[in-house]
C-alpha cells in the first residue's frame, strides 16, 4: 500500500518537476539524473525488441521534458552501440511516453543525422 501511494505521489509531482525543468523549451545536457537514464534504458531494449539490430546502451546525451494533460513525454538523444561493431557508437534520437502511474510507451526511435 504504501509503495502506491509513492507511486502516485511521484505520479502527481513528476509533471510539475518536468514543468519546471523544461520552461525555456530547451534541451537539459546534465543527463546525471537516474530516472532519466532508467528512461533512455527502457527506450533502447524497447527498440531491440523490434529490430534485427542491437543495441547497447551507453549514456543520455541530453533530454528534454515535455509535459502533457496526463503524462510527460521525454525527448531524448542516447548514445548507444552496436553489439556487432564493438567500437563504434551513435546517437540515437528517442520519445518516451511515461504515464501517470510509471506507464513508459516507446514513441520514436530513430539515428540522430546532424
């Protein structure tokens, strides 16, 4: 009972913590917080499961938060590498859908072209 109850505290507080963070429309580069890194995680065994290709996951590079009526959707760019070519790494822009009780959706997922 009480992991619920922190569940939809964290549900009820995360949108506006996102509000916060994202109020200049901008990418954030410190990518040292967990909850996005367990985000950017969930995002690329997401996309393993629906490809031939796989990836490892490395690290966030930036994210941004953007919040929505009942969810916050989290713009992403990973680094991430290809488990058949051992030394080299891309990046990889994602969109991540999490829900009010902890719900993630894989949105997008797609190479980064510059």
């Amino acid at each position: 009972m009480r992991y619920q109850c922190f569940l939809a505290l964290v549900a009820l507080l995360l949108p506006l913590v996102a509000a916060r963070l994202s109020s200049h429309g901008e990418h954030i580069t410190a990518t040292t917080n967990p909850i996005v890194e367990a985000i950017g995680k969930f995002a690329v065994f997401e996309y393993n499961k629906h490809t031939t290709k796989k990836l490892v996951f490395r690290r966030v590079v930036s994210y941004k938060p953007v919040p929505k009526e009942i969810a916050i959707i989290y713009d992403l760019v990973i680094v991430a590498k290809n488990e058949s070519w051992p030394s080299h790494s891309s990046n990889y822009r994602s969109s991540v859908l999490v829900g009010s009780g902890g719900i993630l959706i894989l949105k997008t997922f797609g190479d980064v072209h510059y």
